[in-house]
C-alpha cells in the first residue's frame, strides 16, 4: 500500500524541482543570448534550487538521511547567488555585511547538518522530518534569504513605472509566495507536517511566477539601480542637438545652449588639468554621461538618476552605432531631421531601460 503522505512529499518536491529547473534552463539561455551575467547569477540559483529538490524527493523516498544531509549543498550554493543578484541589480557592489551574515549562518547549519548527531527523524509513511536544532537554523536561514528577497520585489514593484506595473504585481505576488508565504509555512510544518506539503507547492509556484515575469520583461531588475531620462547627440562644433529621445519627464531644454555649456566646461578643465575630455558630471540627484567622438566632433549625453555600468557600457555602445550608421552624414553639412532613425538604436542598445513616459491611448 502506498503511504499517502509520503508518495505527496515526493511528488510535490519533484514537481517544484522540475519547474525549477524549466526556469533555470530557460533563464541560462536567455542570459546566453542576450550576454548579461545578472540573469545568469539569478539562473544559477534556480538550478540549484532544482538539484535540491530533486535530492529532498529522493530522501523522502528512500527514507534516507544521508540524502537530506547532502541536499543542504545546492541550498549553500544557490542562495548566496540570488543575494549577490539582488546586491548587484540595486548598487552595483554586494554589501559586505548581508553577504557576512549569510555566511555565518550557512557556516552554522552546515557544521549542524553533518557534525550535530540527532537532528533527522525517519517517520514511517512520511518520510524523513528535520528537527531541533537543525529545523532552527533552517527557519532562520530560509527567513532571511526569503526577507532580502520579498524586499527587492516590493521595492521594484513599489517604483516601476505604469508601463511595468501589472507585470511587477504579479512578480511581487510570486515572490511573496516563494518567500514570505513559504516561510510560514515551513516554519509551521514543524508542528503540522502537512504544512510541509502545501509550503512545496507554494514554493514552487511562486519560483516559476517570478521567472517567467523576469524573463516576460527584464527591464524590471533594472527598475531600481537608476531612472534614465534623457539621451542627446549634440554636434559639438555646431552647439546643435542631432537626435533626443526621453524616457522619463524632464525639464524643458535648450539643447544648443546644453551643448555650449558642456564644451566651455570641457574647454575649461582640460586647458586647467589637462586630463581629457569630461565624461561624467554628478549633481545632487542627477548625473549626466557623456561620450565624445573626437573625429566628428560628436557627443552622446545621457541623463539620469545615478552611473552605473550597465549605462555607462550602454551609451558607449549607443555612440559607436551612431557613427557606425551615420558616418557618412558627418563628413557633410549636419542636419537635424536626417538623424531620425537613430531611435531604432536607442531600442536595441537600451532595450533594458524602463521607460516612465505616459503612453497615450490612440
């Protein structure tokens, strides 16, 4: 006779770890393609979450400590990936102190797991259950993973714009399914075993919710390391604007006076340092970037929030194809109106960028 509560653990973890590692293996492709190491980070950690389902499913099965010893493994190593994600989406640098608290508490439940005698109970038409100290520091480490997580996507979902709003509810709803939801749930599972069931499912649901909105959208991770407004060309001989394209409101601008006032300051700290052209000006909420092409004499400027590297690597890229199509137009007399079909450059180069723009219903 098959033992109901143990054919559910089974099935409900090899089900969650098959979702998983849909995602895992959709994610590493996407990143493949589209050569961005965040998403191979956020992917590394679903393939792992997939190997530790998979081994959790075969203790359950076999009724095997040793199994659910070695499934702490993947965990150790997939977590530490989606902080690094999270660290890197939001500052560009992982805060040392996250990270040195994760540590600590996966150094603990690793010496727990293997060296602590007493922590694993085989319960007959079950499984295998964790308990004591162990069942501790696992609610400890799950709850504060699960809370840097549900964090970020709040944030995200909190400050993304109304073109990604819908997609963000639904990437905050899978989130808090896979961390706060699933939390709770295995916290109680220690009492009522069930639980532990039902927290699978929900795991795994969320997971897969959370993937598949990342990868419907992926300028949604980049909602909260900046906020671009405004990309220009200028001619820097002429003081004229060639090309503008807005992704956020901004102040109205004269761009020739723009363009007058970024050479004089260039001008002016080149003759006093000799250092160069300028690329960069911070203000208190602002930064503008700036790339120069010295042989046409033409600047790509971007406005926005904060640098970071994906905008700076962004507009560089943006500035090669500008004179890469357009070289020939350079070399003659410079008109405004014949540099419209750079907007099919900003859509692929900064295809990531979130766009803050109302768009008005025709």
């Amino acid at each position: 006779m098959v033992d109901f509560e143990n054919l559910m653990l089974v099935l409900t973890a090899s089900i969650v770890g098959t979702l998983v590692a849909i995602g895992g293996i959709i994610t590493v492709i996407y990143a493949i393609k589209k050569k961005n190491r965040l998403i191979l980070l956020f992917s590394a950690m679903w393939l792992s979450y997939a190997v530790y389902w998979f081994i959790d499913a075969a203790a359950h099965y076999y009724y095997s400590t040793f199994l659910m010893m070695l499934a702490i493994l993947p965990q150790l190593i997939g977590v530490p990936c989606i902080i690094v994600f999270i660290e890197l989406i939001k500052k560009e640098h992982v805060n040392p102190i996250k990270i040195s608290i994760l540590i600590i508490i996966e150094a603990l439940l690793l010496y727990i797991t293997f060296f602590v005698p007493g922590n694993y109970e085989i319960i007959p038409g079950y499984g295998v259950h964790n308990k004591g100290i162990l069942r501790i520091f696992q609610v400890i480490f799950l709850f504060y993973f699960v809370s840097l997580y549900f964090i970020w996507s709040y944030q995200t979902w909190r400050k993304a714009p109304a073109s990604l709003k819908r997609l963000t509810s639904l990437l905050l709803i899978g989130s808090t399914l896979f961390s706060i939801v699933t939390a709770f749930m295995y916290a109680l599972g220690t009492f009522v075993k069930m639980l532990n069931t039902i927290a699978f499912m929900v795991n795994g649901i969320g997971a897969f919710t959370t993937i598949i909105v990342i990868l419907k959208d992926s300028r949604i991770i980049f909602v909260l390391p900046f906020k671009a407004y405004r990309i220009i060309v200028v001619d820097t001989n002429e003081s004229v604007a060639l090309f503008k394209h807005d992704w956020a409101k901004v102040g109205e601008l004269e761009e020739s006076m723009f363009s007058m006032m970024l050479q004089a300051i260039g001008n002016v700290l080149d003759d006093i340092l000799k250092k160069g052209e300028v690329q960069e000006i911070q203000m208190d909420r602002a930064v503008l970037l700036i790339q120069h092409d010295k042989t046409y004499s033409i600047a790509s400027i971007l406005i926005a929030s904060k640098s970071c590297k994906s905008l700076r690597y962004g507009l560089k890229r943006f500035n090669e194809k500008f004179i890469a199509v357009f070289g020939s137009n350079l070399d003659k007399e410079r008109k405004v109106g014949e540099f419209e079909e750079t907007q099919e450059i900003v859509d692929v180069v900064f295809d990531f960028v979130p766009s803050y723009k109302e768009v008005k219903n025709r």
